[in-house]
C-alpha cells in the first residue's frame, strides 16, 4: 500500500509528515528531504535519515562537478548511491517515508532503485510527490498496487494529519487539534 502525500512546492508536505513523527514518536524508516537555507535563501538539501534522525548532506546550490542535478540543486556525487545502499534492508514492519519522488526519479535516476525496491515487496510506503508530477507518476508507478492520494493543497490539514497517522498506525488517533 502506498499513501501518495502530493501538492504545490512549499506547501508544507515536509513539514507535516516531519511534525506528525516528532509529535507522535512515530516509528519509520526512509528519508525527508529539508531545505537548508544561507541569508533567508535556500542553499541545499539535507536528508533526515529515518529512524536515526540523522542529517545527510544530499544537495548544493553551489555548482558543484557531478552527473545529477536539477534546474536549482547540484547533487553531491554518489549520494545517491550511498543513501539507496543505507537502506538495503527494509524493516519489514515499519513504515517507509520517501521524500521525495522528483524529476530524477521519474527518470529512473535518484532514488529511483529504492523505490522500485519499496514497490517489488509491496512495502507500506509514504511517497511524497509534488502535484505537477502526480499523474505521471500514477500512471507511470501505481497501476498495479493499492494507493491514495491526499492533495495537501486541497484538503484540511487536520484531515491531512489525521489520514497520515491512521497510514502509518493503522488506527484512530484523537486530539489532532483543529486548523493544526
């Protein structure tokens, strides 16, 4: 089963996802992908590398010589490859968070491997995509497994909350406050 968490760049998909685990002591494995910023603009990307919370440097803005990169971050050489053989063994029932499915990846670059991974032994993965990405990726990666979708963008982020954590612990939570 995949839960799909989608909206707009900077709408606060991270964020969420990252206040659920620390507000809740969630216990999951994967990465979220955090703007590291210098002068109030963003300078990189570090990986919180999950469930050791440990930072990862992944990505500069800084060019930087390397074979994979985006229209704003140069990624380090060999993140990829290092943070795809961290995570060689999956624990098997513990919720993954892969954020997130980007351009790299819907070209089978980036973290692409380890998603494929996550889809070949059906593993209970939060996947965040951005919604200009969404249906391609659908139509490209989910055809044949159980997903849903939540658009951040168009639902309460009560609702968002609360989906996110009956996801993770597969029951009701109470006290998720309104308009959080």
């Amino acid at each position: 089963m995949v839960l799909i968490l989608s909206g707009e760049k900077g709408c606060g998909k991270t964020s969420l996802v990252k206040r659920l685990i620390e507000e809740y002591a969630l216990q999951v494995q994967g990465f979220l992908s955090l703007k590291d910023y210098g002068n109030g603009e963003p300078a990189g990307i570090s990986l919180l590398v999950l469930p050791q919370k440990k930072p990862f440097p992944m990505a500069t803005t800084s060019p930087i010589a390397t074979k994979e990169k985006t229209s704003r971050f140069y990624f380090y050489p060999r993140v990829f490859d290092l943070v795809n053989r961290h995570f060689h063994r999956i624990i098997p029932d513990m919720p993954f968070i892969f954020d997130e499915f980007g351009p790299l990846e819907m070209g089978g670059g980036g973290h692409f491997p380890l998603f494929d991974q996550l889809k070949k032994i059906s593993h209970k993965t939060l996947t965040i995509v951005r919604s200009p990405l969404l249906e391609r990726f659908i139509s490209s990666h989910c055809m044949d497994m159980n997903y849903s979708v939540i658009n951040i963008n168009d639902t309460p982020q009560r609702y968002a909350a609360q989906s996110i954590l009956n996801f993770f612990i597969g029951q009701q939570h109470k006290g998720i406050a309104a308009g959080s």
